[in-house]
C-alpha cells in the first residue's frame, strides 16, 4: 500500500508530466469514484484544462487545473500512476487515462479499485482531506505537539501514529520502522510518549520517510509488497532475521489487523531513546544509511 513517501514520489513525477500540459482525451472509468462525482462528469470537466502544480497532504494528492477545479486522487491499496506514450495501448486495470498535448498518457491502474478519483471546485477540500493531522514530511509537529497530539488515546503507539486525523502520512510499514528507529515499543500506550521519546520518533519517522524518497529514479514508483519487488527496510517482512542493530532476532505481531515487524531487545517498553547523531561522526563522503 502506498505510504507518504511513495505517494510524494508520484506527485514529483506528476509535476514534471502533467504541469503546464493540457488534457486532450480523458477516459474516467465508473469505479473508484468519490461521492457527487460520475464518470461522465470527470470526462467533461477535464477536457482542455491545463494542469497546475500539482499538491499532496499525506497519502493525499490534489492536481489543480487552470480553469479553477481540482482534481482529487487518493491511491488506496494497489493504485499507481505511470505514463505512456499515446500510441502505446493502456495498461491493464486503467481506471483513468490522461491523453496530454505532449503525446503522452497518464495511467492511474489499480487491480483492486480501490483508489478513489473526484473533482472539486476552486477553494474547496476534498472531504478525505478536510480532518487530516500536520503531514509528516512538509509541516511535523514539534516534539511537544506530537506528545499532546498522542495523548488524547490510550491505543498502542504503533495504532495511534496510523490514525490519519492524528498525524498524516504513515501507514503500516513506516510507522513500525520509525518506532524501531527510535526503539520504542509498538505497544507502549500512545499517551505514555514522553518528549525525548517524540524527538527520537520525528528522527525515526523522517528517516524512513528519507530512505524511499532518496531512492527516486524519476520515473517508476515501487511498492515493496509487490512480489518481485526491491526490501529496502531493515524490519520489514524480516520476521527471525537479526536485527541490524543489536543482531536479536525480528519478531512480528499484528495491530490493527496489520503485522508489525520490531525488535524485542532493542524495543524494551522501558527504553530510553537514542541521543542524536553528529554529522560530523561521518566520514567525509559517506552517506547515512536507514
């Protein structure tokens, strides 16, 4: 499932695709598709609008238009955007297909329809984004504001930090790499939190973040659920391999209905946070690692 990170990437690449380009042909499929919102009534309000630069908030994207709508997409589970050339045929699973005036396509495919596409007006907020928490790569909370933001719930850290009107962006597997980062326990009440333990989760969650978005190619986005794909997380999916911090083995759990991948012996309940690292530890050259 994309996360932030991979979420940001597509805006990146949408950005160099769809601004300052217009629309030729749009095809809009009738799956998928907010409330208010029909196939036919996409497919005319996108004919001939010129793309502006494009916005993202969480797992969120927004693609303004010259003539005042936006357009909405939200990827859910399996959604990708990817682009063609207009001679090429369209990707299996296409639910909406941009024709551009360059000669290129844009393909949102998803095999499990669960992406959700809409248009809004000028000024308006899609309803999925009205209750967003401060997104976690371009407006953070403090340390103290991230405390007082978990502690309104006494769910398990690990639970809280996925809650979207909490804090925006993280979905499972971020959110049990950034705690491991910052060697806390996923269970630890979120309430509990306390402020060197937030500062050490901010470093946590922004390096995670940084070890997807320092692998852009510009072009291909990955999902590392997809088999065949590339791991680049050190817990994920690892369940008994070592830990690549204290060699312990990788224990799994579920929360949430989602498996938690966390070290026993690096995550004791009780575990103070680490204290920050110099850059000037590194060697010249070097660059730091998730």
């Amino acid at each position: 499932m994309p996360e932030l990170p991979e979420v940001e990437l597509h805006r990146r690449h949408l950005r160099g695709w769809l601004c300052g380009r217009v629309v030729v042909r749009a095809v809009v499929r009738p799956a998928g598709l907010l409330k208010g919102s029909t196939a036919g009534s996409m497919t005319r309000a996108l004919r001939r609008v010129r793309f502006l630069e494009p916005t993202r908030l969480g797992k969120h994207l927004l693609l303004p238009t010259d003539g005042g709508a936006a357009l909405y997409v939200h990827l859910g589970m399996t959604g990708h955007l990817s682009r063609r050339r207009a001679a090429e045929p369209a990707p299996r699973y296409a639910v909406m297909s941009l024709e551009l005036d360059d000669g290129h396509v844009v393909d949102l495919t998803d095999p499990r329809r669960f992406s959700v596409v809409g248009m809004f007006a000028a000024g308006c907020l899609p309803p999925p984004m009205a209750k967003l928490g401060p997104d976690l790569l371009d407006a953070p909370p403090t340390a103290a504001e991230l405390v007082q933001i978990l502690s309104r719930t006494g769910k398990a850290i690990k639970v809280a930090l996925m809650e979207q009107e909490r804090v925006a962006g993280l979905g499972n597997i971020h959110a049990a790499e950034a705690l491991w980062r910052a060697r806390i326990h996923p269970d630890l009440p979120a309430r509990a939190l306390t402020l060197p333990q937030a500062r050490a989760l901010l470093r946590g969650i922004r390096g995670t973040l940084d070890l997807v978005l320092q692998d852009d190619d510009g072009e291909a986005v990955y999902y590392v659920e997809v088999a065949g794909n590339p791991n680049p997380f050190r817990l994920y999916d690892r369940e008994g391999e070592p830990c690549p911090r204290c060699r312990g083995p990788i224990a799994r759990d579920v929360h949430g209905g989602r498996s938690t991948y966390w070290c026993p012996r690096c995550q004791p309940l009780s575990s103070p946070p680490p204290a920050p690292r110099s850059r000037r530890s590194r060697a010249p050259g070097s660059r730091a690692r998730g």
